[in-house]
C-alpha cells in the first residue's frame, strides 16, 4: 500500500500524477506489482529505481505533481523532516491507476485471498 497526502489524491487519480519519490531503507516495491492507494484506488507499478535527490529532473518533477526539481526536492524534506534521509535509500516509482476492470480485477483477487485465508485458518483450528 502506498500512501499519499490527500493534497496530491486528486493529481493521482487524473493521471497527471504518475510519480513518487519514497525513502526507504529497502526497496519496497517492484515493477509489475499492484498496490492500493487509498482515496484513488489500485495502482500498476511501472518502475523502481534507485536514486539520489541530487539526480531528480524537472522531468521527474512534473511526473510528481511538482513545476521543477527544486519544489520536490523542497516537499521531500519538509514530509521527512523527522526522518534523518543520510540513512536512508532514494526510489523513483512510476506507476499508474488502473482502468475500471483493473480495479474490479483486484477487489475479486484481494477477496479471495481473503477468503483463502479463512479458509486456511479454519483447517488449523
């Protein structure tokens, strides 16, 4: 699950957000994978690669919602102001939400691993 401040929901599920900068102390995700943002629905993710913030491009900006490298480098430090970021490793995710019957297709997977588990834990008990 990946979450998002709920300024940038909107952006997201307009598809004009389709980037994300996480700082990790491993990577966390990996492309192909499928994830759940709350408030916009489930995602693909396209890519994760490794950085620095030193490396981030306006291009990379805008892909995140931001006019230039500057402006994201500055909304990095401000969410991870608690965090000490030397200690941590840099992830470009590109990723996009997924069309209508990509969103059904995984409420019907997450339902019925649900139930598998549940059935599972019934076998044990």
């Amino acid at each position: 699950m990946l979450l998002f401040k709920k300024k940038f929901l909107a952006a997201i599920c307009s598809g004009e957000k389709t980037q994300t900068i996480r700082l990790w102390p491993y990577r966390r995700m990996r492309p192909s994978q499928r994830s759940y943002i709350p408030g916009a629905g489930y995602i693909a993710v396209d890519a994760v690669d490794e950085i620095t913030l030193d490396a981030l491009t306006d291009h990379d900006a805008r892909l995140d919602g931001f006019p230039t490298a500057e402006a994201l480098r500055a909304e990095i430090a401000a969410l991870y102001r608690e965090k000490p970021v030397a200690a941590y490793r840099v992830f470009r995710v590109r990723f996009h939400v997924l069309d209508a019957a990509g969103q059904e297709a995984c409420r019907r997977d997450k339902e019925r691993r649900k139930r598998a588990m549940r059935l599972g834990s019934d076998r044990r008990t």
